[in-house]
C-alpha cells in the first residue's frame, strides 16, 4: 500500500497549524519538510527550528527533505529537531562525505535517506543503497513548488525499485515533484510507494478523498 507525504511547502504559511489539522483529519500519516539553503538550490525555506515546531505540533511521521550544500553540518539538529526520515541530496558534497553523513543520521537514531536530482543516476547511489530507509527520486528540478512531473523519470525509478528489491527490499522508494492524482498512479505503477504531493493536495477540496485515492 502506498504512503502519502503531503509537503507542508504547500501549505498556507500564515495558516499552517489550521493546514496541519485538516492535513491530519484527511487520515494522512506522513508530512514531507522541505529545507532550502539557497545554495544548493536557488530558494529558502524552513529550517530545523521549524522542524522542531512541527515536531511539537504532529504526530505525523516527519519526512525531513534537506536541499542543502554538505547537510553533514546540520544533520544533527535536524535529527534532534525530530526527524524521522531525514533524506539528503548525493550531489550535496563528496560521495565519500555524503557516505559518512548517512551513518551520522543512522547514529542519531534517526531512518537516513538518499535524493537524487533528474540528472542523477542509479550508479551515483548504488553503494549507498543498503544503508538507506528511504530513496527520494525527484521528478522536478529541486527549489520549487508547483512545477510540472517529469514522466521521463519513470525508467530511472523502475530501475532504483529493480536495484532495492535485490539489496534492500524493506527501503520505501519516494517520488517529489508535480505529484497529482494522475502522476501519482504512474509513479506507483513504476515501484514509488511514497508519494509527495504539495500543491495538489492542499489545494485539493476533499483532503481525505485525496489521501484515499493516492493510498489504495
Ligand atoms: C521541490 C520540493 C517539493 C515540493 C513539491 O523542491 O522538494 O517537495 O514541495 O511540490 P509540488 O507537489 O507542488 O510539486
Ligand atoms: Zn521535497
């Protein structure tokens, strides 16, 4: 069964704890934080401060995206913030680096993932795929909500659920960017099981119907 990450991006800023209720009302289970540095990619948002908030105010389990340049200086405070998944790009620092940087989140108690940008193959993760939770296959350029879905993504996608089914067949395969109720069935019908959604779901009128349809 399918999990939905609804990405608080989305949400109404001025509003969010008013979002976060009908978000947990909808039954969803998941929240999916975005963190920009402005480096990496070439917008800001949140930070784990507001990881922390949100920790307090949620039971959800937090699905913690980190779009930032060498994540190893700020792991830490994510983790303690209360991540539960905490995801950060290969193309963030050395693969040497980000290798030992997924072990930091591991030794922190917290389930440590992998992202990969549209360009990015499976051979830049392959090494790192037995010590992942979750692998995070973009299918938007990083920065920004509200782009559309990147369909050629899919063999790339097939290709990672292919290589975790023989290594490490427990790991979620998560897809971000441009996710609706169409995308997402093509996602999942390519091996995604958690699927992200910012703009469709909080513009979505009947948020539990959305939930619904994307976790049957
Ligand atoms: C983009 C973010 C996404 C974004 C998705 O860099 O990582 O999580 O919020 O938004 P939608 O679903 O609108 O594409
Ligand atoms: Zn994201």
């Amino acid at each position: 069964m399918a999990i939905l990450s609804p990405s608080v991006l989305g949400a109404d800023v001025l509003n969010i704890k008013r979002d976060l209720e009908a978000t947990e009302a909808a039954g969803v289970k998941w929240l999916h934080v975005d963190n920009m540095d402005g480096c990496f990619v070439p917008n800001l948002s949140f930070g784990y401060s507001v990881v922390g908030a949100l920790r307090k105010a949620t039971d959800m389990v937090l699905d913690v995206h980190l779009m930032i340049d060498k994540p190893i200086r700020y792991v830490e405070e994510f983790c303690r913030a209360g991540a539960d998944y905490l995801t950060v790009h290969i193309e963030a620092d050395t693969p040497e680096n980000i290798d030992k940087t997924l072990d930091k989140i591991a030794e922190l108690g917290v389930k440590p993932g992998i992202v990969v940008k549209p360009k990015t193959g499976l051979d830049a993760i392959r090494p790192y795929l037995k010590k992942c939770a979750l692998v995070l296959v973009m299918t938007v350029e990083p920065g920004f909500g509200g782009q559309k879905f990147m369909q050629d993504m899919m063999p790339k996608l097939r290709e990672i659920r292919e290589e975790l089914d023989r290594v490490n067949p427990e790991c979620h395969l998560e897809v971000d960017g441009g996710v609706d109720l169409v995308t997402a069935e093509i996602c999942k019908a390519n091996g995604a099981d958690v699927l992200v959604a910012g703009s469709a779901f909080y513009k979505a009128e009947d948020k539990a119907a959305f939930r619904a349809a994307i976790e049957k």
